[in-house]
C-alpha cells in the first residue's frame, strides 16, 4: 500500500487568508485525488490533481477558489483560496496506485491521514 | 441528489454479534463498490470491495452482499469486536476511478 502524508495536520485561519495543503506519497503513483469532508457530511471529490497539466475539477469547485498543483508523481498541493467559514471541513487527498502494483484493484483509493481546517 | 446513501447515521452492536451495514445508490451504471472504515483523526482505509457482476464478497470475518436488483449493498462483520469501532463509508465507482461516498454509519462494538 502506499504511505501518505498531509501537511498540516491542522489549522486554524482568519477569514480571506489562504491556505496551502502538502500530500506527499511514498511512491509513484499514476493518480491522485482532493476531496473535502463537510461536518456531518460524505467525502466529496473536489477534483483530480493530474501530473503536468490543469487539474479536473468536478461540478461545484473552481481552480480560482482550490487551485492545485501536481509537479510530479509523488506530491500535490492543494489551496483553500479567499476562506470563508464555509471552508471549514477536513480535507484528504487520496492515490491510486500504479495499474500493475502488486495486487491493487483500479479503484482502490488510498487516502492521507487528512488536514482539519477551522475558518474563524 | 445524493447517489450514495448511508441512511442510518449510527449502530450499536454487542461484541460477538453481527454488525449488518445498509447502503443504497441510486446509478445503475456504477461497476464498482467499495467500503471504507475511518477511526477518528484518520484517513479512510480500504476494507472491502465487491464488483457489480458479483453478488457476494468474503474476506475473513467480513463479508459485502450486492443485490443489484434493489439497488443495495450490505456489510457484514461477524463477530464484532470492539477495535470494530468506526465510521464505515459505503463507496461507488464511476468509469473514471472516481469514488463517490455515503455520509456514512459510526459503528459502535461494546464489549
């Protein structure tokens, strides 16, 4: 399986600020994913972060508002831009590993530990 | 419109029993379903899975049943034991390796 880790872990932000989120994977992966857990409510992809182009973004999220970077296949970026209290959620990223390692079915996502984001 | 549905937000089960699971979606074209655990300050980790050409899954004392039919899927842990204490998410797969996620059930196993 892969290892993934979040930086931060957590945080506490003022309103407007903005906050940048690290995923760093242990291995190559060929995909990696943001999704953002509301309070009481499911994980929800924000969007697909791919390795040397603009990411997809899913029905309801914009690049202005989390724009995400990818430079290589091991590490994302995610930013909450302009936050307002709205934002507040956890956010996770998530990989799929390479197509042909070891025995990971296609859709079997692995997911970071999370960042705890709190907008005052 | 939520295509993934959880609709019991919690179950309390004695230790030993069978913890029983509900997930319902609503897209006949997801091929692929998937259950989750997450404990507290933690990603979600991969528990089980089952594929929409199959009815039944088995892997150690877990256990997903598919009827697609009904549109349902179910979790089975027998027996439950405490360090089954967790929020279960019910996933399903789109074409693109996309997951989409039930609001989950916080299960609880009492000794």
């Amino acid at each position: 399986s892969a290892v993934i880790s979040q930086k931060p872990s957590r945080d506490i932000c003022q309103r407007g600020t903005s906050l940048t989120i690290q995923c760093q994977v242990d291995s190559q992966v060929t995909m990696m994913f943001w999704y953002r857990q509301q309070p009481g409510q499911s994980l929800t992809l924000i969007a697909t972060a791919n390795q040397g182009s603009e990411a997809t973004y899913e029905s309801g999220f914009v690049i202005d508002k989390f724009p995400i970077s990818r430079p290589n296949l091991t590490f994302s970026t995610l930013t909450v831009s302009n936050m307002s209290p709205e934002d507040s959620s956890i956010y996770l990223c998530s990989v799929l590993p390479r197509m042909g390692q070891g025995n990971f079915y296609y859709n079997e996502q692995f997911f970071g530990p999370g960042t705890r984001l709190t907008v005052l | 419109d939520q295509q993934v549905k959880q609709n019991s937000p919690s179950l309390s089960v004695q230790e030993g029993r069978i913890s029983i699971l509900n997930c319902d979606y609503t897209n006949s074209m997801f091929d692929y379903f998937l259950w989750y655990k997450k404990y507290p300050a933690e990603g979600p980790t991969f528990l089980i899975s089952i594929s929409s050409i199959k009815d039944k899954n088995e892997d150690g004392r877990f256990t997903v049943f598919l009827n697609k039919s009904a549109k349902h899927l179910s979790l089975h842990i027998v027996p439950s034991q405490p360090g089954d204490s967790a929020v279960y998410f019910c996933a399903a797969s789109g074409s693109q390796g996309n997951l989409i996620f039930g609001k989950g059930t916080k299960l609880s196993v009492k000794p």
